[in-house]
C-alpha cells in the first residue's frame, strides 16, 4: 500500500529547506527536505483583482494528504485540471464531496467550506483558476447567457462540483498558452482576460451540452437531473431505489433512468458504485482501516460483494491493496 504523508499546508512551506523566487515575475520553489518527507514544489502564478491562475508541479519522495484552511472559499467559482501525473483527489467533508482527478481530466465547482483536504500522487502537475463569483456571474450576464446549475448554486450559496470532465486540447491549449506567453505588462493583461474568457466559454458550452440529441430533456428536466447528480454526490454511501429517487425528484421511474443516462453517460446505480468503490480505495490507501470496516463505510452490508466490485473495478482486491 502506498505510504500517505499527513501534513497541513503550513507544513509543507515550514518544512521548505528553502524557498526561491525563480527568474521569471509570480513563480517560486519550495525545496522540501526533511527525515519523513522531500521533494520539491514550484508555482507559476498570475492574479488579478477578479482572479488566480495557479501551475503547479510537485515531486515528493511520499503521497501526501494536505489540510487546507480558506475562509474565502465562498468567493470563488474554481476550475481545476490534472495536466499530468497520477490521479489526485480533493476532499471537502463539510459538504460530503469527493472529486477525483486524472490526467487530461477538469472539474469545475463552487463550494465554500473554509476546510478541504488534497490528497496527492509523489508526482503531479495541475493548474487551478479561481475566479471571484461576482466576476464569473457579470460575465454571463453581460453575455446573456443562460444560467447553469453551477451559476444557480453560487447565487444561492450552495456547494456545487461537475465531477470529472474529459479536457479537450483546446481547453489544455489554453493553459499552456497563459503560462507561456512572451507578453508582458497591459498587453499581457489583455491576453489573460482573453483566455479567462475562453475557459468560460468552454466550461458553460459543456454544461449545456447534454446529449446527441438537444432535444431529449426540456430544460426544466435537465435542471432537476443536475439537482438529482449533486444530491447522488453528497449521499452516495446511503441506500437508494428508483422509486424513492423518483418520488423525491418529481420523476417517474422510467424517465429518470433515461434521461441521468443521456446527460452523464452511465446509470444511476453504477454512477453510485463508481462513487463508493473510489471513495473505498481512498480508506484503504490511507491505511488504518480493515476491508470489513471500509465496505460497512461505503454502504455494503456484505465485505464479499464489495471485494467482488472491487476487484472488477480496480483489477486487484482490497485486501491486496492494503499490503
């Protein structure tokens, strides 16, 4: 089993044998070197008064598991992407959602819990724009475009997290461009907003989009199997059916099916067995925890069928994962 290195964010920098500011203006290098943890951490960084463009590349001789602490979560509508390396996994436990990131794959959310926890591969690169949600939400309002579920939850303060989405190369494109740019000053300025804008595009374009088939779900429906997704994220680990789902959502049965598969491509129960075997194999990474203990977490009465599941999800059973 891998090791899981435990630390908040004030350790890693306190940690730093030393930090430097690199040759180029909004980037530095920490050098971690201590007995339990080393490695290195470098950030390129753009802000401005609306938003925070963060690439970050990381190397650490341990995965580790950070604690953060923001009280400005709440201001801020985030688009992250795993641009390489090993999947990661951002954990927000107030508002019961887990998301899990591999390379070339993005989420985007908005979820104002002052905690969080990252838990990260020995090698990574990601990139992270947090955007002020005021700005985000006059950006599609001078545009006139149609507001999101993400654009409704933010305006009622309420957690909202897409999950994981297949990056294209233009989104990629994008990000690669900010950070390596010759521009400089006002006219580097202008650039940034230009691809600040272009994400947005992007992201509200792939909220929209729900099926090969535009007109399967009036708006309204899709409105309410979004508002159906996001409940499934905080309450995976309980028990579910059809019915209760629909009576709960205004559905019937056969509709509901339907139609959670066109807009996110899988059945309702195999979305909520996706959910509890990943959150499964995150407990038994972190260790201190026996297969019995973690099944009976995620929702299983029975250790033999979550081994079962878990075997055919993951190609190697729990208990093997654990050693």
């Amino acid at each position: 089993m891998p090791d899981l290195y435990a630390v908040t964010q004030q350790d890693v920098m306190s940690f730093s044998k030393h930090a430097d500011a690199l040759p180029q203006g909004g980037e530095y290098e920490h050098v971690v070197s201590q007995s339990a943890l080393s490695g290195v951490y470098r950030e390129k960084l753009i802000k401005t008064a609306h938003y925070q463009i963060r690439d970050i590349q990381a190397e650490f001789s341990q995965m580790l598991k950070v604690d953060f602490e923001d009280g400005n979560m709440e201001d801020y509508v985030n688009i992250c992407m795993c641009m390489a390396g090993t999947e990661y996994e951002i954990r927000f436990d107030a508002s019961k959602i887990r998301s899990r990131l591999q390379a070339s794959r993005y989420h985007f959310n908005y979820i104002p819990d002052s905690r969080y926890q990252l838990v990260l591969p020995k090698k990574i690169r990601t990139v992270h724009l947090a955007m002020n949600r005021d700005y985000y939400t006059n950006l599609l309002n001078t545009f006139e475009i149609p507001a999101t579920d993400l654009q409704k939850n933010v305006q009622r303060e309420e957690p909202f997290n897409s999950g994981p989405i297949h990056a294209g190369t233009a989104m990629k494109n994008i990000f690669i461009d900010l950070f390596s740019t010759p521009l400089t000053g006002k006219i580097k300025e202008l650039y940034v907003e230009s691809k600040v804008m272009e994400i947005v595009a992007l992201q509200v374009n792939e909220r929209l989009a729900v099926s090969k088939d535009p007109q399967a779900l009036r708006k309204k429906d899709r409105d309410t199997f979004h508002d159906l997704k996001t409940y499934l994220d905080r309450a995976f680990t309980e028990e579910h059916s059809l019915k209760s789902l629909s009576t709960q959502f205004g559905l019937n049965e056969f509709k509901l099916k339907k139609g959670f598969r066109e807009l996110f491509g899988t059945s309702v129960f195999d979305y909520l067995l996706d959910q509890r075997l990943s959150l499964g194999k995150s407990l038994l990474q972190e260790g201190g925890f026996r297969v019995n203990e973690v099944a009976a977490r995620i929702g299983y009465k029975n250790a033999n069928h979550f081994s079962t599941a878990f075997k055919q999800k993951f190609g190697i059973t729990p208990k093997d994962l654990r050693k």
